[in-house]
C-alpha cells in the first residue's frame, strides 16, 4: 500500500519506532541481548525522528539526504530483527508483523527517493 499522505506516514514511523520499543523490553538481558537491543532502538527509532527531519527539508537535494538517513535506519532495524531471528533470541511469528511493516516502510522511503530524483533532474522540454 502506498502512502502519500506524509501525517499518515508519519503515523506509521512512529508506530513502527513504538512497536520496537515494546519488543526490545521483552528481549532477554544477556549480553548479546543487550547490544542487540541498543541497535534496533536506536535505528528502529531514528526511522520516524529522520523522517519528521526530512518532512522539513529545505530543498529537495536535502530530502533526498534525509530520506536516505531514513532508508539506512529502516534497513539497519531489519537487520537487527532478523538478527534475533536468526539467532533464536525471539520466535519469528511474534515480529512478523512488524518485521511486514519496517519492510513497508523501507520500499515506500525507496520509492519516495527515486520520485523525487527523477522530479528533480528530469528537464524541462
């Protein structure tokens, strides 16, 4: 589903930043948890608080740099995800849902990336 709607975007961000909020503190505390945990809330996280920074960008080169710090965070929290995953620290039907939506969210910030690029450089006729 695209969004064009950027509150209803912003919405699913912060959804997506609180969702892993709640299932870092049902994580594990063990040593590999813990640097785990850190990561995914920190990228997890910056996805909604980089978009809201590039909902006011001054340009649209400097959208396009911001939503580009967003496709990293998004990338980087599914990473994280799978990571826990993969390592047995967490059963995957709990955070298919929200490994779906972080998913979501990177193509539709890839898409909105490529629009913009090809508004910004294509030429006049």
């Amino acid at each position: 589903m695209l969004i064009v709607n950027p509150n209803e975007f912003r919405n699913r961000t912060k959804a997506l930043g609180l969702g892993i909020i709640r299932l870092t503190a049902e994580l594990p505390n063990t040593r590999s948890g813990d640097v785990i945990v850190r990561q995914l809330l920190r990228s997890g996280t910056a996805v909604g608080a980089n978009y809201r920074a590039a909902c006011r960008a001054k340009s649209p080169a400097d959208f396009i740099s911001k939503m580009k710090i967003v496709e990293e965070e998004c990338d980087e929290a599914i990473y994280w995800i799978k990571i826990l995953i993969d390592s047995d620290q967490i059963e995957q039907h709990l955070v298919d849902r929200l490994l779906k939506e972080a998913e979501e969210i990177l193509a539709m910030v890839v898409s909105s990336i490529k629009t913009v690029r090809n508004r910004k450089y294509k030429s006049p006729v």
